[in-house]
C-alpha cells in the first residue's frame, strides 16, 4: 500500500515538473503580417497584428502556433512516459 502511495507521489512530482516545463518553453511563430508568442502549455503569451488583417489570417496563425506548442509538448512528455510504467502498476492493482 505505501508503494503505491509513494508511486502516486513520484507521477504527480514527475507531471508538475512536466507542466513548468512546458510553461517555460517558448515558441514564436510567424504567418504572414502575424506574429503569435506561445509556450508548449499552449497559453498565447503575445499575439500581433495589424488592424485591418483578414481574421481568417489570424485564425490560421493561431493554429498554426497550437500545432507547434503540441509538437514541443509531444516531445517532453516522451520523456516522460518512461516513468508512467509505475501509472500502469497502479492501474492494475
């Protein structure tokens, strides 16, 4: 029973840690006259553009950086699914 406790502790330790970094992980994309600042945790940190753009331009830019802060993120929570083994242990018993 305290393995699995301790278990529990060391995957929640394991995803806060995760979450600061991807946090800290800035990305910036550019799309035509739009510029979007995001970090991996997909919070848009700065969004510019100019007054009279097409706000399918926008949207699309905005898109655009989402797929990149997921692509960051996929790559370190790769890392971390190497200790997820003690998620499938608590899983099953």
């Amino acid at each position: 029973m305290f393995d699995k406790i301790k278990q529990m502790y060391e995957l929640k330790r394991k995803a806060d840690q995760l979450k600061k970094e991807l946090e800290s992980e800035v990305i910036d994309v550019e799309a035509g006259e739009v510029k979007v600042r995001i970090n991996a945790a997909q919070k848009i940190l700065k969004l510019d553009y100019p007054a009279d753009i097409d706000p399918d331009k926008l949207k699309d830019a905005v898109n655009k950086s989402l797929d990149e802060a997921q692509k960051v993120a996929a790559k370190k929570m790769q890392g971390m699914m190497g200790g997820m083994g003690g998620l499938q242990d608590l899983l099953k018993g």
